[in-house]
C-alpha cells in the first residue's frame, strides 16, 4: 500500500480541492470518532460497494474490465476482511475502504462515479438495523414466550397487587407477569411498524438529488434485499425520523424491562420476600457477607437510563438546519451499539425470569396480614343490597382503622363490629351474619371472582397467554420471512459478484 501522505492526496482529495492534509488535532478528535463510529458499519458498506458496482456494470458506466477488476478487489475485501484498523489519518471508512482498493486496483476510480461517501455510509447503516431489529424481536419473542410460560404455570398463584408499594388488592403471580408481557408485545408491533420504513433502499441518489450518470435505484434495491426504494433523493440521505423513531423504541422497550426490574429487585428483598433471584444473577458484597445483591437487575436500571441520554443525543443532533453532517454522526454513534445492548438486556431479563423462585406461602401471609381484601369485602356489602357502595366504602375503611389501631387483621371482622360501625355512618343496620363474611374476605374466591376481560381469574389469565402465543407466533413468522429475504438477496448479490469477475 502506498504510504500515508500519498493515500491522503488520493482518497481525501489533498492537492485539488484542499492544499493540505488534515491536522493532527483534527485526526485525533473529529475523525477518530466518526472512525470509531462507523466501524460496525464497515462490512455493510462492502456489500452496498458491491452491489452499487454491480449496477454500474449494467448499466455500463463501468467498462467491463475495469467493473471486473474492481469487483474482484470489493470481493477480497468483504470476503477476507483484509483492510485493517481503520486509521483516522485516512478519514472515514468508505476512504480507509478506498484506500486499501487502491493498493490493488486502478479501477479503483470508478467506484465512486456518481455516489456520495454518505450514500454509501447511509445505506450500510440501514443495512446493519434491519438486521439488528429483527434479533432484537426475537429477543422480545422470547420474553413474551417465557412470561407466558409462567403466567400458565402461576395463574392460580396467589400474589399481593401493590400500588404505591402498599398491598393494593390480591391477584395471582400470572396475571401480574402477564402485564409485563402486553407492553413487550406492543415493543413488537412498534418494531414490525419501524422496519417496513426503514427497509427501504437510499441508494442511487447521487449526492441527495439524483445524477446525470445512470442509476437504476430498483436494481439496488432488489440487489440488497429491501421491500423498495425510499422515494426521494433528498429523504433518503438525510432521514432524521428514522434514527429518532428507533430510539424511541429502544427507550420504551427499556423502559419496559427496568419497570418489571425495579418490581422484582423490591419483592426479592428480606422486607417483601415474595420471591428469590437465582445466584447466577447475583453479586456478592465484598465487603458485607450477608449481601446478596440483585445487580442484573440494578443493571436494567442502568440500561434504561443510558438509553434516555442516547434518545436525546440523537433527536437533539437532528435539529439542525437540514444537510448536516451532525445529523448523522449521533445516529451511527449510539444506535447500532444500543440496539445491541437492548437486544441484550431483553435476553437477561427472559433468563432472571426463569431462575425466578416464588415464595408462596409469603405471598399469602402479605395478604392475610394486610387490609388487601377490603375491596372485596366493600363491593360484597354493596352487592347484598344493604347499602351503596359509596356508604359501603366508608363503612369499610372506618372498619379499616378500627382494626388496624389494634393490632387486628381482616379476617377478624365479625357482623356485629360492622353494624356498630354502619349504624355510626348511616344510622341504621346491615343486618348482616358472621357467616358471609369469609367468603368477602377470602383471597382465592376473590381472584376467581374477578372475570371481566384481563381480569386476575385463572381463565382470563389461561386466555391472555392464548393470546399472547397467537401474537408472538405471528411475529415469528414475520421474522423468517425478513431475515430469509435478507439471506436470499446476500447469497444473489454475492453470486453475482462472482459472475461479474468470471469467478463461477
């Protein structure tokens, strides 16, 4: 390969437009970065050289040799990932790319015709999220498909609701996990909805308006894989909804999962022992040995807030006046690595999930020795037709803090202390017997009582996971069909690369 000075002159243009290199201080900070931005995006600009070079070949822009030439230098390339690390004296990655062709081609010329280097960076970087966003549904797939495993397995569990951090109401540990798993199925949907706008082809736009040379923009399209083509020139090179809207998913998606890690890092503790972590999501205290603590969740916490700075970072770069570079540099920095990590943050959380221990016996104990069926017993009063439920609900919580200032629970309620207390607030009697109140005040007769659609009845739960295996199939389906749309169109171009060079 040349030398750097030499590379410089050629592939950053040095002696025609500029007169000098550029600086050290310029090497070290703006280019270093957008290098170290752009390097995940390196194999993906090789299959969107190859296939813009098939395409000029064609159509004839290239003469036959030298299209036959270059393609067999893009081919060593992608193939043999020869290039090296990427140096910031050299610019960006299409010039590092430039700069290792032109050590084995002439025709290294002709690569260009037509073609802006953010064409080419632009279409890598749809070309690397379409295949990031299809693992990162599978991911959620999987996540549903367990917390609908478990939801079957406990939709009889008896669990304490909390609203506040106080004992709210009883429900069962299914109904409860299976909350979780509507929002991650709706994470699905905003994913299906993102990527049938971003698998759409940028390139062939020239510089952001077309070109005088030829281009057939459908031809790009079919040749890499996507449904079609993004309709303006102009859109399709400075897009900034589409980096926006992911992050958006990302965040929500994050956001998700800490919402169900800052719940089961609560009931893991002494205080709450509702359930336990398995070890294996667990870190010791170095310095306290009863510690035992819940770091793959605190972890989700963590993941959820980065993903809140990224989101910012990179609609905030987007407002600019449009044809900003700085449109972009946010967008190829913190997208592709925060797809990544969401992808697998979803995956830890599908694995604390299945080391999960509940404790039920606890779960019931938090609810006997709670007011948690004080509901039940208000709405029952107002169903026997003695009293409203607003009177009923008055009764109810005077009974509350009648009991709760001596130490008593529920369940030691009798009829007499309950018409004592309605005859304070309505002047009269419910008339009720000790013998209906336990079934007002039982957990597993209130759980089966609640069977309005999603309600925490054992049915309605058993329905909820149907459903939510009926939906993750479909977007499985889904999924193959992307992700073997993108293998097709791969395994083509590359065949017809090979063609091209006469290497069949």
């Amino acid at each position: 390969m040349m030398h750097i000075p030499s590379l410089q002159r050629q592939v950053l243009e040095v002696g025609t437009r500029l007169d000098e290199p550029p600086s050290a201080g310029l090497q070290q900070t703006a280019f270093a970065e957008e290098i170290a931005a752009q390097e995940c995006l390196h194999e993906a600009v090789g299959w969107a050289d190859i296939a813009y070079t098939l395409m000029q070949a064609r159509l004839r822009t290239i003469p036959p040799g030298a299209a036959a030439e270059l393609m067999a230098a893009l081919l060593e390339l992608q193939l043999t990932d020869t290039c090296g690390e990427l140096d910031p004296a050299l610019g960006d990655v299409v010039t590092n790319r430039e700069a290792w062709l032109a050590g084995k081609t002439g025709a290294i010329g002709h690569l260009g015709a037509g073609r802006a280097r953010r064409e080419a960076i632009t279409t890598g970087f749809v070309l690397v999220l379409r295949t990031q966003v299809l693992r990162l549904a599978e991911a959620l797939c999987a996540m549903v498909t367990q917390i609908a495993g478990l939801a079957e397995a406990h939709c009889s569990t008896v669990f304490p609701e909390y609203t506040y951090l106080q004992t709210a109401q009883p429900t069962t540990f299914g109904h409860y996990l299976s909350g979780f798993a509507f929002p991650a199925e709706r994470d699905l949907q905003r994913l299906r909805g993102f990527y049938a706008r971003l698998n759409r082809c940028p390139a062939g736009c020239g510089s952001s308006n077309g070109s005088r040379l030829p281009q057939d923009r459908q031809m790009l399209a079919d040749l890499l894989g996507f449904d079609g083509v993004v309709e303006h020139a102009r859109d399709a090179m400075w897009q900034a909804d589409l980096p926006i809207e992911l992050a958006s998913c990302l965040v929500i998606i994050a956001v998700n999962v800490s919402r169900l890690a800052e719940d089961l890092m609560v009931f893991a503790t002494r205080e709450f022992a509702l359930l336990n972590l398995a070890d294996r999501h667990c870190r010791a205290s170095k310095i306290m040995p009863q510690k035992k603590n819940p770091f793959a969740l605190s972890y989700l916490r963590s993941l959820a807030n980065h993903l809140l700075g990224a989101q910012t970072a990179i609609a905030a770069s987007a407002r600019t006046p449009s044809g900003q570079m700085d449109n972009r540099m946010e967008a190829y920095r913190e997208l592709p690595p925060s797809v990544e990590r969401v992808t697998a943050g979803v995956n830890l959380m599908t694995e604390i999930l299945g080391g999960l221990q509940l404790h039920e016996i606890n779960c019931r104990a938090t609810l006997a020795a709670s007011f948690a069926l004080a509901t039940d017993l208000a709405e029952g009063l107002a169903s026997l037709g003695a009293a409203d439920f607003r009177e009923a609900h008055r009764i109810t919580a005077r009974l509350v803090g009648t009991l709760a200032s001596s130490g008593r629970r529920l369940s030691d309620a009798n009829a007499d202390l309950i018409d004592d207390i309605a005859m304070e607030e309505l002047g009269r009697p419910l008339g009720l017997r000790d013998d209906m109140l336990p079934a007002l005040t039982d957990a597993d007769a209130a759980i089966r009582a609640r069977t309005t659609i999603g309600g925490a009845a054992p049915k309605r739960v058993l329905e909820a996971v149907a459903a939510l295996r009926g939906r993750v199939a479909g977007h499985e389906n889904w999924m193959r069909e992307a992700a073997s749309a993108i293998d097709i169109a791969e395994a083509g171009l590359l065949a017809a690369a090979r063609t091209l060079t006469g290497d069949c």
